[in-house]
C-alpha cells in the first residue's frame, strides 16, 4: 500500500504488532477482535515518479469503478452488520418478530414508514418497546420487516383494556396499519437456539444479503428505541499472534462460552465473540 503525504512516498506493510481490542456489550456478551498493525516507511521517490504514480492510481480508479463502487458496498455492509449484532447484544433480545404482507408491498420507503407507525402504535400499550429491524425483499418482490424484540410480556391491553395474548395485540396493530394489504406478525420466542447472539447473527445476515442484491446506499435496517452499543476498547498491543490469543481467552469468566473464535489463516486478524447464562455449558478455549 502507497500513500503520498506532503508530497513524500510512503509504503506500508503490515507486518508490525497486534492491537487488542474489546466491547462488553452487556448482558454477558463480549467481543475480542485484533489486526497486526501497518508499518509505514519513507520511499526515496522523485516527485516526477510520486506524479506518475498519481496518474496511474487514477486511470485504476477510471477503469475499476464498478469494482471499487462494490468494494465500498461491501465495506458499508459489514459496517452495519456490526453495528446491528452489537446492538442486539447490548438491548439483549431474547424474541424475533417478522411483519409481513399478503399484498405484493415492494415500496421499501412505504414499509419503513408503516415500521415508524408500528413502533408509535405498540408504544402505546408496552412503554419502553424498542427493537433492531432487518429488511428482506422476498423473491416475488415483497419486504417483510425481522425485529430483534426484548421482554414482550405473554399478554397486552387490547383497545378495550381487557388483556389479551401479546401475539394478538401485536397482530392487530400491524394489520391496523396494513389494512386492506393485509399482514401478519410471526413471533419467535429465545429458547436455546436463539440466545441473543444467534439473534443477532440472524439480523444482520439480512443487512449483509440487502446490500449485496439490493440498491446501493439505501439503509437496510431501522432501530427504534433506547438502545445504545458501547465503543470497543484498546487493551493494548502485542508482538505475537499467540500472545494476543492467550489474551483475549484470559478475558473469559469460567460462565463464559465461546460463540464464534477465528483467526486469519495468515496469522494477521483474530476475533472472538463470547455470552454468558448458558446453562450446562462452561468456557470453551
């Protein structure tokens, strides 16, 4: 890699230290993740080659547009991806909600605003709702909405007062909205199989496949609510790949257990994602 600061050629190369980075999202889940750092030196370059150069880069940047405009796609995706998983783990959701039409709905712009009413709606019988929200095009060209969902309580007032099954409530508020398009609302509970990690996992899937087979630059996922991820932290750098390893398994309680660990094959990143409240099963690493 090339940069060209102040005129001076500099090359980098990744074959510097580690740096260990981590986020205690809450609720017992905890993310590790650490890159060998770039180290840059200083290119004896005439400025007749740092302008040849230049012209290169751009003729590259004429010819790879696509390419590039992909890349930058890509990045972003990931980007989501994480603030997404991050903010499913902090808001510790335990249930799945997935809105749908009968109707053919292909307006994206509509559906985020029948998500806007929805959230009004459901507020006023459960205060505090919140949720993370994923958008999937179904083939025939139809969204349907995935919420990340936290503590629904098994029953709501209905419209008259009297409480009625939460799954009814919720229902009727999205066909309220809905109406002659017709909707339902699917309601997944947490049971061992959808920990608030796998949730997540489940959530933003949707906003990586969006980007990839969607328009580009249009936002795949809504958040509504108080939910808040915190920043990682820098725990400081390492000279070994083994070293930041041992490390970032140190970090682990014993009521910890490991939901995803992997290392880059050429020994240069590292991540590790951990919860805790598993019954039965103690820290694996």
């Amino acid at each position: 890699m090339i940069r060209i600061i102040d005129g001076v050629a500099y090359e980098g190369k990744r074959s510097g230290d580690f740096t260990l980075k981590a986020v205690d999202l809450g609720n017992g889940h905890l993310e590790v993740s650490s890159s060998r750092n770039m180290v840059w030196e200083e290119q004896e370059w005439s400025p007749i080659a740092i302008e040849m150069y230049l012209e290169c880069v751009e003729k590259d940047r004429e010819e790879r547009a696509d390419e590039l405009r992909e890349r930058s796609a890509k990045i972003a995706a990931n980007r989501a991806k994480k603030k997404v998983r991050h903010l499913c783990k902090a808001m510790a959701a335990d249930s799945l909600l997935t809105l749908t039409y009968r109707a053919n709905e292909q307006d994206l712009d509509r559906v985020k605003k029948d998500l806007k009413e929805f959230n009004r709606r459901v507020l006023r019988v459960l205060p505090g709702f919140c949720f993370v929200a994923g958008f999937e095009q179904q083939k025939r060209g139809a969204w349907h909405v995935h919420c990340a969902v936290q503590r629904i309580p098994s029953e709501l007032p209905a419209s008259n007062g009297v409480k009625v099954r939460s799954f009814n409530v919720l229902r009727s508020i999205w066909r309220s909205i809905t109406k002659d398009r017709g909707g339902n609302v699917d309601v997944s509970k947490g049971k061992k199989n959808r920990s608030a990690a796998r949730i997540a996992a489940y959530i933003s899937k949707y906003v990586t496949k969006a980007f990839v087979e969607g328009e580009k630059w249009v936002n795949r996922w809504a958040k509504y609510g108080a939910i808040k991820a915190p920043e990682p932290v820098v725990l400081g750098r390492f000279e070994t790949f083994r070293e930041v390893i041992a490390y970032g398994c140190e970090l682990l309680e014993s009521t910890h257990v490991v939901d995803s660990m992997i290392a880059s094959r050429w020994g240069d990143w590292f991540y590790l994602s951990a919860e805790k409240n598993r019954v039965g099963i103690s820290r694996v690493c």
